[in-house]
C-alpha cells in the first residue's frame, strides 16, 4: 500500500481485510478485497453503485457472511470468535446506517437509551443514563431536541441524532455508510464538520462510505476506490484525484 502520511502508517491497525471474496450464485461482486484501518484515521471508500460496498460493511459488522477471506478487528479474526466475545467487540464499533434508521415511534431521548440497554455489559450498572443521553446530545448540538419524534426533526437533524445514537456506545471505530447522501450541500458540510469534531475529541478511528467527492476531499486521510471488486486504488485524495488511470480518472470527472 501507498503512505504519504508516515505518521498513520506508524500507528496501530485496528481494522483489517484480507482477500474477502463475496458471490451471489455467479456473481462475484467482492473478487479479493482488502483494507487497513488505522488508528485515528479517516479512511473514505469510494465506488459506482452496486460495487459492492455496502456488502463489504455487512461483512464487516457480520450481518452477511463472506465466502473467504479474513476480517480482523483490533486483531481479532471475527470469523473465530464466540458469540459472547463478538458482542464485546461489536460494541466498540459503531454503524451509522444510511438514511439513520431512527426509531419512528420512540423519541429522541428513548432512540439513544435504546443501544445502551442492549450493550450495558460495556458499562458498570451504574451508570447515569441521562448523563450519557445529554452528554451525546452537546456533542451534536441537539440537546434541545431530546423529547421530540423523529417526525419532528429535519434530514439534517436526524443525521445528528443518528451520529449521537452511534456516539453514545463510546465506540472506538465508527463505520458511516453514506453519511451526506440526501442532505443539502450546507447541511452536508455541519455533519462533516461534526465527524471531524468526533475524530479529534474521542480518537475515533473511521470508515466512511461515500459518494460525495467533497466529503471525500475534506475527510480523508487516505481514501480506497472499490473497482472490479477489489481495492483498485489505495491513496490520498490527491494522488488519486491526479491518477492517469482511467478508471480512477472517471471517478473525479462526475
Ligand atoms: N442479499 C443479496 N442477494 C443478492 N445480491 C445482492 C445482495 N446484496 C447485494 N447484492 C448485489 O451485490 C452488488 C453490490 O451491492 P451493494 O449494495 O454492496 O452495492 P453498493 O456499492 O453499496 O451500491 P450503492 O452505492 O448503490 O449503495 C449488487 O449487484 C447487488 O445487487
Ligand atoms: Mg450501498
């Protein structure tokens, strides 16, 4: 792989793909993919739709099986963990759905009790419900809006609360499956700025999924294009918006 930054490729792996291969009947859409994920780093993928990234994820988060390959988190292979240890491990990693699948019929307060119910063993049985709700809340922005519906909230602030549900597991690797994809382009940036302010303050290590090529541009500390199956083109958005290869070229021209 291609580091320009020496300082991320020092640093620990805490996510990694090996030759992940995925069909459906004779269609092959993930043919030997791999990844690093970095501590503290931004790692953006790109790829046309249907490429196979979101089936990549669910390989990742174990909602889909892979045909081969390994996956490893904080280098641990998933594919030879308990049930009780991969629970352990889910825990510190949060997934940001697309569109942020709130609970419709809960309010904002109860969509972020709801994780933590399901993931207390992470914490001790003490622990300040309220606190961490509000506390996730400050960190969007959102505090006002703990007792409305989701009915009652704009994209953008559904996307913040969505971000604030993921945050409240303290998770140590986020997982954003397009995390602007619908919103307007000012909104679009509140919610990267709000990434990045995630990133610094909790040293979250990323994967964001995306096809805003400005989303790209401004979060990425290195950045996969997804092609053909596998991980065609590794580097920073520089390097690969200045690549020669056409393939990577048709990318940029959107
Ligand atoms: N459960 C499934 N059964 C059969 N085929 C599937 C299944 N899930 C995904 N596919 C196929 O795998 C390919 C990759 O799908 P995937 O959802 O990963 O694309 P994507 O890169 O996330 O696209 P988009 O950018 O539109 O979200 C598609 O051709 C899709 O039809
Ligand atoms: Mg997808």
């Amino acid at each position: 792989m291609n580091y320009n930054n020496t300082n991320i490729a020092n640093t620990k792996v805490v996510l990694e793909i090996k030759d992940l291969h995925k069909s459906f009947g004779d269609k092959h859409v993930l043919n030997g993919f791999n990844m690093l994920l970095h501590q503290g780093e931004n790692l953006v993928i790109m790829g046309k739709s249907g490429s196979g990234k979101s089936v990549m994820i669910k390989c990742l988060v174990g909602l889909m099986e892979a045909d081969s390959g390994t996956i490893s988190v904080m280098q641990n292979d998933i594919t030879k963990l308990n049930q009780e240890a991969l629970d352990i491990l889910r825990a510190d990693i949060g997934f940001l759905f697309q569109g942020s699948a709130l609970y419709d019929s809960m309010t904002v307060r109860e969509n972020l009790e709801f994780p933590l119910r399901r993931h207390i063993k992470k914490f001790n049985k003490t622990v300040d419900t309220e606190k961490l709700v509000i506390e996730a809340l400050e960190n969007v922005g959102l505090v006002s809006a703990i007792n409305l519906m989701p009915d009652e909230l704009s994209g953008g602030m559904k996307r913040r609360v969505a971000l604030a549900r993921t945050l409240i597991l303290q998770p140590k690797i986020i997982l954003y499956d397009e995390p602007t994809s619908g919103l307007d382009p000012i909104t679009a940036k509140e919610i990267i700025i709000l990434m990045q302010e995630v990133q610094k303050k909790y040293n979250t290590s990323s994967l964001i999924i995306t096809h805003d090529v400005d989303c790209a541009r401004v979060i990425s500390d290195r950045m996969i294009l997804l092609i053909d199956g596998i991980d065609y083109a590794v580097g920073t958005f520089k390097e690969l918006s200045t690549s020669q290869d056409p393939k990577v070229k048709a990318f940029f021209k959107q």
